[in-house]
C-alpha cells in the first residue's frame, strides 16, 4: 500500500519531468528554417542550418534519454527497488556507513552502465556528425574508467565521514558535516585546476610571446596580477573552444583552451580574459562559493529535521530507517526547493555576467569582447533566440543577442 509521502514523491517526480519536457517544448517555438534578421551578421544561412539542425538532434536525443531515465526512476519507486536494494547491502553489512557506500556505489555504477550507450552516441555521433568530437574511443573509456575512480575515492570518502558524523554527532550532525563539506568545498575551489584537471588534460603555462604581455600588460593596468595563465588541451576531446577562471588567492589561475587561441586574434583573446578577470574583480567568485556553502547548510539542516521522521523511510518500504535510503527520499522532497534556488542562482550568474562583461568594456575594449563572443557562438552552434522561459530555467549565462545589446552601450564612451 501505498502511503501519501510516497504519493508525494511520485507527484514531484512527475511534476519535475512534466516541467522541464514544457520548458523543452517552449524552446522549439523558436526553432526557424528562415534566418532571423536578428542574427545576420553573426551566421550565415549555411551555418544556421547547421545549428538549427544541431539543435534539433539534440533536442530529440535528450528527450529520448532524459525519459528513459524518468521511466527508471519511476519503476524503482513503484516496484519498491530502492528498498529491495537496502535489503540486499544490508545483508552483507550492518555497518551504516558501509550499507551506505554499497548502496549509493551500486546505484551510481548501474546508472553509469545503463547510460553509457548513450554517453558513446552523443560523442561519437552527434558530436562527430557536428564536426565537434576530438576524443578517441580510448580518451573515452579512460575518461569513464578515471571518472569512476574518483568518484569512488573522493566521493566515497567524504560520503563515508557523513555518515559516521550522522550516527555520532547526534542533533549537531548538520553543523558538523556543513563545517566539512564548507572545508572541502573551499579546498576544491582552491586546488582543482591543480589536483583534478591534470588528471584528464595538459594544462601547459602559457609562453611568452605577444599573448602573454598582452595579458600581463592589462593586468597590470587594472591591478590585477595573475602568473599563472595556462593552455588547455581541449582539442583532445571537442573543437569547441572555452576560457575560464578558477583558484583563490595566490591558487587563481586563469586558463585558456587551445582551440580558443587558434580561434581568437590577441586583442579578443585578452578581451575574453579582461570578462574574466571582471568576474574576480568584481567577487563573484567568492560570492558564487559562499552562496554554494549556505545552499548546504540549508540542505543539511533541513535533512537532519525531516530524518527525525520515519515516514522517511518508510515511504520507500523500508521500515527501519537509515541514512542512505532517508537521503533518497529527501533528495526528491527537496526538489522543488532546489528548483527555486536554481533559478535564483541563475538570475544572479546572468547578472555576474553582464557585470563581468561590463568590466570588461570599460576597462579595455567592448569591440574586441562582441566580436569574440560571435565568434564563440558560431564555433560552438550557439543557439541565439532561445525561448525565454528556457533561459530562466537552464541558462547561466544571458543568450548572445543580450550580451551584444549591453557591449554595444559601451562603443562611444
């Protein structure tokens, strides 16, 4: 029998699939076959088909595998596989935080498995097929078989010390392991780009030349110094082309893909870091970390209250409760939540970018960054007339026409 928590879950799981499939749809009214007048000048009409085309397939790809995995989900609530599962780890252990890993790594390695197939079509199909894919089928399988390692090590360690907080802390679990998570996430933050990254690409400092004092040259002007500037070998996976900035205090780095550089004249390369240097100017970096630690603290919180209940567990079939199948249930309780801070953290980034480009514009040069980011866009298939109700939901970043509009109020300064 089912009981109204469970009624609950289902109904948020279904909402949350019915929501994104509609905000999906929205986003293919803006789908044409005729070049809008308000992207002449940025694709042709050759290259507009193909992005229109690109866009279709992937529309159609992520339709087909977010459902499947909507129907998997669906199936483990209804025929109680989640409890079948915690019968199963719970007969080979009575260690909590044991039980746990098994548990949580039996999920993660079934819903890898599951939707690998679909992880090498949209590699080595569509992405190849766009003339995007770079990666080899041995880069591939070893970026699987790395990412799986160190999601087990790292991931399997910090979940181990949560789970024993949890049975020890007592009522000051969530403060304890907010304290943890705030430390590890600092960390990351900080050593990242050092740590992980070389795991999975070169990372090479950048040599002198005319790009390197051309970037020394404007940091120094705004104040900004930074020794540590480095190529990235994107190129080994796809020929699109990023730049970001990542580290804190004497660990910031900024990097460059090489696709980037091969795109991009020096005076839009230093533009592009002139928008990212903005970003630590101007403390989003900061700002995005210590947002991302009260999202936590509140997640945690909020855990450790509705844990008290049995319901929890019960809910999913299992009438004793315990930490790993309660984290399961909350995880979906507290989706509706989680929709709303997204949405508020993506307002904000939005926000933080047309801050950075701001500085950006003001501080070297707007045309350099407009033509740069069009560039960006026609390398990369960029979707530029996006549904509105799609960039609130999904998007980070405000689509290309509106960073243009802004960058164009700073031509005859």
């Amino acid at each position: 029998m089912y009981s109204i928590l469970f009624i609950v879950i289902l109904v948020i799981i279904v909402a949350d699939f019915l929501i994104d499939r509609y905000v999906d749809f929205l986003n293919t009214t803006r789908w044409s076959d005729r070049l809008p007048d308000e992207v002449k000048g940025i694709y042709d009409e050759k290259k507009y088909a193909q992005q229109q085309a690109y866009q279709r397939e992937n529309h159609r790809f992520g339709l087909l595998t977010s459902t499947f995995n909507f129907v998997l989900v669906l199936g483990m609530l209804l025929l109680f596989g989640f409890a079948w599962l915690n019968s199963v780890v719970l007969g080979w252990t009575a260690s909590p935080v044991w039980a746990a890993l098994l548990f949580f790594g039996i999920l993660m390695m079934a819903a890898e498995v599951v939707n690998l197939p679909f992880a090498w079509y949209d590699t080595f199909v569509i992405e190849e097929k766009y003339g995007f894919n770079q990666s080899s089928v041995r880069t591939f399988v070893f970026d699987k078989l790395k990412g799986w390692a160190l999601t087990m090590v790292l991931g399997g360690a910090l979940m181990a010390l949560i789970v024993w907080l949890y049975g020890k802390a007592g009522s000051w679990f969530w403060v304890v392991a907010w304290a943890v998570l705030s430390g590890f996430s600092v960390f990351m933050a900080m050593f990242y780009s050092s740590l992980i990254v070389p795991l999975f690409n070169k990372q090479t400092p950048l040599g002198e030349g005319e790009l390197r004092t051309a970037i020394e040259e404007f940091s120094g002007k705004v104040g900004f110094k930074i020794d540590n500037i480095f190529v990235i070998d994107g190129s080994r996976r796809s020929s699109k082309a990023n730049a970001y900035f990542t580290g804190l205090g004497s660990k910031k780095r900024i990097v460059l893909y090489d696709t980037l550089i091969e795109e991009m004249t020096t005076e839009e390369l230093v533009a592009v870091l002139a928008h990212e240097i903005g970003h630590y100017r101007k403390r989003h970096v900061v700002q995005g970390l210590f947002l991302g630690i009260a999202q936590t603290g509140l997640l945690l919180f909020l855990f450790s209250v509705v844990m008290k209940s049995p319901a929890i567990s019960q809910a999913l079939g299992v009438e004793q409760p315990n930490f790993h199948i309660g984290m399961i249930a909350f995880s979906i309780l507290y989706s509706p939540l989680s929709m709303v801070t997204g949405l508020a953290m993506n307002r904000l980034s939005r926000k933080n970018e047309f801050e950075a480009d701001a500085f950006a514009a003001e501080n070297y040069s707007p045309t350099p960054l407009i033509t740069a980011l069009k560039k960006l866009s026609v390398k990369n298939l960029s979707n530029l007339t996006p549904h509105p109700v799609y960039v609130t939901f999904n998007y980070s970043h405000p689509p290309l026409l509106q960073r243009l509009e802004h960058l164009h109020k700073f031509e005859n300064r």
